[in-house]
C-alpha cells in the first residue's frame, strides 16, 4: 500500500525511480538476494521468512555459509559489514573450480535447469569490443 512504502520509504518515496528492493522478506525455499553491509540499510532491508525483524549476523553467517564455530569479531555493525561483504563460501569454490578447468582445458559443468543470467554467454571481449 502506498501509505506503507511512503512510511517505509520516507523522502526517497518521492525521488522516482524503482522501488522494488525495498522490505524483501527472505525465503525459505529459495536463495537469498545479495546481503548488504548493514541490516537497515536503505533500499534493501531483508525479513527474516517469518519474523517481523531483519536478520541477525547469525543468520548472515549460515547464508553466506560460514562454519558454525566462526567467530565474528568487532561491534554489531562491523560484523554486519565483514558479512555483507563475504562471498558465499559454495560461489567461491564453484567459481575457482570452473577458472580451475578452464585453465586446464577441461569442460565446464554445463546445468541445463538452471535459469542462467542473461549475459551468461557474453565476455568484456564482447562488451569492449562495442565500445570501441
């Protein structure tokens, strides 16, 4: 409702522009959007699935798929950055496993029901190339 997003939204609800990031309640079943450095932070505030609250650095650390003993140090909004600038640990291993084969001309995991992004088949070979 309009009177939400305005409430939600403050000065930024008149700005223009989208407005789909704002309040987002992770799913259950289904992968996270990108974690941000802050748990309030403006146009991107994340839900817990059932809870009217944003996430906690514990729940940060399972998504980004930290061990469980790790230990986050520094103040509450320090760990929320370290966090939110991490890498899920399964993207870091997928990624160097893929440079990985490519550098040893072995070929790449293909998986067919997967919804890739659009610019899947693209390089920065293609994009310069236009620049110039």
């Amino acid at each position: 409702p309009e009177d939400l997003q305005k409430e939600a939204l403050g000065k930024s609800f008149f700005l223009g522009g989208g407005k789909t990031g704002f309040l987002r309640r992770v799913a259950w079943d289904r992968p996270s959007p990108t974690l941000v450095t802050h748990p309030a932070m403006p146009a991107t505030d994340l839900a817990h699935p059932d809870e009217l609250r944003p996430l906690s650095v514990q729940e940060y650390k399972v998504i980004q798929q930290f061990p469980e003993e790790w230990v986050i140090k520094g103040k509450l909004l320090d760990k929320y950055r370290q966090l939110g600038n991490a890498v899920p640990i399964g993207l870091g291993l997928a990624v160097g496993k893929n440079i990985l084969d490519h550098m040893n001309g072995r070929k790449i995991e293909s998986f067919p029901n997967f919804r890739y992004s659009r610019y899947k088949n693209t390089s920065d070979l293609d994009i310069f190339g236009e620049l110039v």
